[in-house]
C-alpha cells in the first residue's frame, strides 16, 4: 500500500474538483430559490467556473514548471479552500460567482495540471494505466457522491454545508504532504510568458462568453442583447473576437519558440498525433457528459418536480455505472488498446442517448429513465478510463506540467462549452417551439399571441408550468386561455429538452472523427512507459 498513499491524496483532489461541479448542477432550483434569480444565471454561474478553469489551465502548468508540481499542487489547495470557504458564506449570487467560479476555478487550475504530472511521474508501466483509471474512477465517484450527498444536503439541511466540508478535506490533505514527493529538477525553471497568459485567457473566455450569451443575445437575430453589431446579435462577433486572439496567441506562442524564448506552451506538442487526439476526445466527454448533467436535472426538477435530494437518487445509475467501468476498463485498454475502448465508449454513448430521448416524457419511467442513465455512466466510465493515460503517455518527462495544462484546459473548455451551448441550444428550442405552439393553438386571441411574443423578445426562462401559470393569470387572461399557455409552454418544454439531448448525440457521433490516431492494441506498450513515440512531423518540443 505505501506505492500507493501518494495516489490517495492525489486522487481526493480529483474527486473534490467533480464533487463540486455535481453538487451545482443538482441544486439548481435551490440555488434560483435561494438567490431570487434565474436558471440562465446560474448557468452563468456554472460555465464560468468551467471557463476559468479552462483560460487559466496553460498558466497552471507553466506554474508548475516554474515553481515546483508538488508545492503548486498544494498552494493551489490552499486557494481552492479559500474559494470553498466564500462560497459556503455567499450571501448574494455574485459573491457565489467569485467564491466558487472565479477563486475555487483559479485554485483547481492550479491544483489539476500539477495532479496529472504528480501521477504520471510517481508511476510507471502498468502501474501507471492503473493509476489513472483510479483517477478517472474516482472522478466518476465524484459524480456518483456529488448528485446524492448534494441532493440529500440541499434538500433536508443546506447545500452551504457541502463547501464547508471542502474546506475540511483539503486541510485534511495539506497534513498529508509528506505522502508526495517530487523528483529533483534537472533543467532551469522557465518564465512565464505573461503576454501568451493574457492572450490565452482572453481568447478562451471571449469565446465561450459568446456562446453563453447565445441564449439570451441570439445567434443572428438579437433577441435581448445590450448592444448590437450592424444591426445583427453581437454573439457570432463575440465568439469570432475571441477566435482573433487565439491565432494571435498561436502566432506569438511560435514566435517566442522561434527566438529560443520560453513559451506559455510548446504548440509543436499538438503535431503528436496520439496527444491531439486525447486532447479532442476528452473535450468531446466532457462537452457530451456536462451538457447532459446541466439538462437532465432541469428535466427533473423543473418539469417532474423532484427535489434536489429526489433528483440526486434518479441520476445514481450513471455514475455507479461511470465508476465501476472506469475502474474495470483501465487493464482491459492495456490489451484492446485505447482507440477500440473509446470507439466503443463512443458507440455506447450513442445508443444511451437515442434511449433517453425515448425516456423524456411528461410522466417519467423510472426503469427505463434508469436503465438509459446507466448506460450513459458505462460510455463515459469507459472514455474517462483511457484518455488521462493516452494524453499524459505522449510526453516526456519535462512536459509533464504542459500537457497536464493542455489535458484539463481541453477538459474544461469543454465542460464551459457542454453548459454553455447545450444550455443555449435548450432554451433556443424552447422559444422556438412556444412560439409555433402558441401560434397554432386555436384556444388563444391573436392579442394572446401578440403579448407571448412581445414576452419572448424579452427573452425566456426554463421555469416551471405554475410559474407560466401565474404569470399568465396575472396579465389577465381568461381561465380558458390561461390552461393554454401553460400546456403550449409544456409541450415546448419536452421539445426543448428532447432538442438540447439530441445535441449531444450529434457530438458524440462527431467525436468518432477524432479517434483514428489514438493508440491501437499493444502497440501502445512504449508510450505507457512515458516516452512519447517518435513521429517524422514532430519536431524537437524544446
């Protein structure tokens, strides 16, 4: 057990990084409850905690270069608790937003790309592939815990308490130090590239600003938006700005490489074929897994009316299911090799996807919702098995900071983007289809139709049939067209979410595209070993 006590501090870091990501997605309709706000806000709220994460991650592995993977893994903690500490205490949604999106997302940005380069370098061979099936295990526990013991917490005592013990754990861990060791640095520490830092963040968070922004800005049409572009939705400008500055992130980035400079990252590390591909894969699973942990619950909660602890019972399938294939699958990818396991994961996400849209009723089916959310916990148990492994096995042993900075930043870009456009995609279909519900219903007046429409271009909310009930009641409508506003907003509300599910199927199908360069089979024995293969279009990475 004493080879592995390191792995238990470092895998406590991951579960604690999606236990709390969990726990925000099942309280949703409390944390709009408690805040007297909106669900699009804290869906603002989730996406820049992903967004914060992802922008500041290159700097989090150049930090580790600089500083030391060990003594940044636990200054990180130290700022991760601060975060969990100001969000228990929030006593306004912004303050939550600072707390848990802004402090805790710069302490995980330092903590994971340090974690992924401690794991590697503390193991080698099949212990190694051993290692991060325990981490994507774990990750999966962390999902597992987070719906219930969130659920349980927000629903009988207060969702505050889950923070507070974050805080317990991680000074837990800081006692356990000693249990990490770090070997001695063999090449000078570099800079940090402040003006690649800058670039970086700003090119990534303009991006997915935009399309967070989508669901109440719009695409092309402005809907809501504060200011417009030539008459268009500032949201494709937003989104191509932030395209902008990461070409001139990428053309600085190689004129620093070029001149002998350190750079905020090696961008020749993504001409590795295996490494690119790991790097698009875990994107994909993240986009798929977190689109879907942002939808189901609002399906739940708003349209069902489970309460959070309700909710956390119902979504326990997929993340039994996610723990035990990670843990399971992580020796059987040493023989069928990665590129079979994660085509298969891929396949297995299809048809759970195509078997929860079946699901999505106005009166659910426990057994069937049951059996679909378990088999989308095996797709991505099997992913979240090879992927950590596949990524940080294409680097050498000085590039472990930077690629754990790539990993987790292609991780949380697409936990940003799965609740950002999934979540824009969600409420885009809702409008859409109240819109030609309402305008079909013969029970309603054409002036019934003209106000809906006048409250549409306003923008539009995922809430409850009761909300839309009241709110329709007391604009004066009559009884008779009062019951058909709120079945339109009903129907629209299925076909919202059957709509933003049907989104993730598309990527996961998408996602196939990215495999072909994954290791196949036991050809993938050398780079197990933390070598990465030599390939003719690699150049030198230093």
């Amino acid at each position: 057990m004493r080879q592995w006590r390191a792995l238990m501090v470092l895998g406590t870091a991951q579960f604690l990084m999606v236990l709390d990501t969990s726990v925000m997605n099942v309280s949703i309709s409390q944390l709009v409850e408690d805040f007297d706000t909106e669900v699009t806000t804290i869906q603002a709220v989730i996406t820049l905690y992903a967004l914060v994460m992802a922008a500041f991650m290159l700097i989090g592995g150049r930090l580790g270069d600089i500083l030391g993977r060990r003594r940044l893994f636990f200054l990180g903690l130290v700022v991760y608790a601060t975060g969990s500490a100001l969000t228990a205490l929030a006593p306004t949604v912004w303050v939550l937003a600072l707390g848990w999106s802004v402090v805790e997302g710069l302490g995980a940005a330092m903590v994971l790309p340090a974690m992924a380069a401690l794991v590697a370098e503390s193991y080698r061979g099949p212990d190694r592939a051993v290692a991060y099936g325990v981490i994507g295990g774990l990750a999966g526990a962390g999902i597992a815990v987070g719906p219930l013991l969130g659920g349980w917490v927000t629903t009988y005592l207060t969702w505050r308490l889950v923070f507070a013990g974050e805080v317990v754990v991680v000074l837990a861990m800081l006692c356990c130090h000693r249990m990490i060791t770090e070997p001695a640095r063999t090449r000078t520490r570099p800079r940090l590239d402040g003006v690649g830092a800058a670039l970086s963040a700003a090119g990534l968070g303009l991006g997915v600003l935009g399309v967070l922004q989508s669901s109440t800005w719009g695409w092309v049409s402005p809907r809501n938006p504060p200011f417009t572009v030539l008459g268009f939705s500032p949201t494709l400008f937003v989104v191509g700005a932030g395209a902008a500055v990461l070409a001139l992130f990428v053309r600085w980035e190689r004129r620093r490489d070029e001149r002998g400079s350190d750079p905020l990252v090696h961008l020749s590390l993504l001409g590795r074929p295996a490494l690119r591909s790991g790097l698009m894969a875990l994107l994909s699973q993240n986009l798929i897994l977190l689109g879907l942990f942002f939808v189901i619950p609002l399906y739940l909660q708003v349209v069902q009316g489970f309460d959070a602890f309700e909710t956390g019972l119902r979504l326990l399938p997929v993340s039994v299911a996610m723990l035990a294939a990670s843990l399971l699958a992580s020796s059987l990818g040493r023989t069928v090799g990665p590129r079979r396991m994660v085509r298969l994961a891929l396949a297995t996400l299809t048809v759970a996807i195509v078997w929860l849209l079946a699901t999505i009723d106005p009166v659910i089916d426990d057994a069937q919702f049951a059996g679909a959310m378990a088999l989308v916990g095996v797709g991505t148990g099997l992913l979240a098995s090879q992927l950590g492994n596949v990524v940080q096995s294409s680097a050498g042993e000085e590039e472990r900071s930077e690629v754990g900075g790539l990993q987790f930043t292609a991780q949380n870009l697409g936990s940003a983007l799965g609740t950002a456009l999934i979540g824009s995609i969600l409420l885009g279909a809702l409008a859409h289809a109240f819109t030609t519900q309402v305008a079909d219903d013969p029970r309603l007046s054409e002036e019934t139709r003209a106000e809906t429409g006048v409250a549409l271009e306003a923008g539009i909310s995922f809430v409850t049939t009761d909300q839309v009930r009241s709110a329709a009641a007391n604009a004066g409508l009559p009884p008779s067209e009062v019951e058909a506003v709120t079945d339109s907003y009903a129907a629209a509300q299925l076909n919202g979410l059957k709509a933003a599910i049907l989104a993730t199927g598309g990527v996961t199908l998408a996602s196939f595209l990215v495999t072909s360069n994954l290791p196949a089979g036991r050809s993938g024995r050398r780079e197990t070993a933390g070598t990465p293969a030599p390939s003719p279009s690699t150049g030198p990475t230093r």
